[in-house]
C-alpha cells in the first residue's frame, strides 16, 4: 500500500512539473527538491533530501535577483537595490511565491511534519522553493531558473515598491523611535509554546521604556519582525 501511494505521489509530481512548464532531464533532482528530511526519517530507501538543493538554490536566487534587479531599475541606488533584493528574497516572499505555484501539494513530508501543517510552514514552503531552483540550476542552467522567476519578481517588486514593503520593519521602527528620541527599540521573547518542530514564539517590543506591541512567528526573528509592524501600524493610527 504504502509503495503505491508514493507511485501516486511520483505522478502527481510529474503532472505538476509539467502544469509549471519544467521538463526535467533528470527526474531524481526534482524528487530530490521536494523532499523534506523528515520524509526520509520514515523513507530509509529515499537517497537525499533537498537541503543540499536549498543552500545552491538559495546562491542563484541571491544571484539572479540582483542581476534581474540591475537591469529592471537602472535608477535605483545600490542602496535601494539592496533593499529590493532582500525583500524579494526574504523567507514571507520566496514562500508567498512557493504557495502561488501550489508547491506545499507536492512535497514529501513525513507523516509528524504534515499533520502539523509542514504544507503551509513559511520556513519550509521557502526551503522547499530554494531547493527547486537549485534543481532547475543542475539540470537547465541559469536561463532556465531566469525564466521561471523573472515573472513572480515582476509582480513582487510591483507590489512590495507600491506598499513600501522593501523596507524592513524593525527598521522602519528604529528609524522612528531614535527620531523622535526614544532610543532603540527593545525585544523580548515573553512565550515560546508548541512542539520543537512547530514552534510559536511571541515577542513584545519596547518603545521608551514602554511596551507597544506583541507579535507571533514561528521563529524569534519573525515574532519580532511581526511585532515591529504591529507598532508600525499602532504608531500610523495615532499620528
């Protein structure tokens, strides 16, 4: 039963694969980049997993966004640039782009990890991203990848540069509060609930001495993130 569940599973992937236009000339790589190692804790014959896949994919990424990025806005400062790319490629982004292709349908979770919502995990839908660019890298080359990602970063960098989104919220925060003189902001983690592989933290910010807001994440750094843009729009509110 359980072989031809993964027989199913092989041909929805390669249904999907070409519903994205991606023709592999090596299929195992594509397996490959969906395949999360808690699948293969309870698949001993699978050979890898995909982080391997995730770090190259992550370099290309890196890589092909700032060149896309050079030649799509010309007038833009290198410090600009750089804002660009990392909202483009932060973990919410490359994982929003992993959901608009549907990818969560087809990845390889252990049976914990997909009971435990693994499918619509930021972390893991963008781990999962990065190692099918890697994948595409391997086999296609660096057009290929180009291909497939310039039409998701048209319309990110649209809408990120249209709600100032390049700009990172604790930034954002920090620039405000040591405007006004309030000094830098200050996170504290308050609750860390959940088990170890489904982790929710919740991180309260300091302003002058007094807390602002909470926020929620699935790591310390995403608490945070989501607590300085809670402030962001309690501040906006206010004013």
């Amino acid at each position: 039963m359980e072989q031809d569940l993964d027989h199913l599973q092989q041909e929805t992937a390669e249904g999907y694969a070409r519903r994205l236009r991606l023709s592999f000339e090596d299929p195992f790589l594509f397996s490959r980049a969906l395949t999360h190692r808690s699948y293969l804790n309870e698949h001993p014959e699978a050979v890898e997993d995909n982080e391997r896949l995730e770090f190259l994919g992550d370099a290309v990424l890196d890589f092909l966004v700032g060149a896309w990025l050079y030649n799509r806005f010309p007038e833009m400062t290198e410090g600009e640039l750089t804002r660009l790319r990392s909202a483009l490629v932060r973990t919410e982004n490359l994982a929003q782009f992993a959901l608009e292709i549907d990818l969560g349908s087809v990845m390889l979770l252990g049976r914990g990890e997909d009971e435990s919502g693994g499918r619509e995990r930021d972390a893991l839908l963008c781990a999962t991203f990065e190692a099918l660019i890697g994948a595409i890298y391997l086999d296609q080359g660096i057009p290929a990848v180009y291909r497939f990602i310039a039409p998701m970063l048209e319309q990110a960098a649209d809408q990120i540069l249209s709600a100032n989104k390049d700009r990172d919220p604790k930034s954002q925060l920090q620039e405000w509060a040591q405007g006004r003189g309030f000094g830098t902001p200050q996170y504290r983690t308050i609750v860390a609930s959940g088990p170890d592989h489904a982790k929710i933290f919740e991180v309260e910010v300091m302003v002058g001495g007094r807390v602002v807001a909470r926020g929620t994440g699935h790591s310390k750094q995403a608490a945070a993130k989501d607590a300085a843009t809670t402030a962001l729009q309690i501040i906006e509110l206010e004013l």
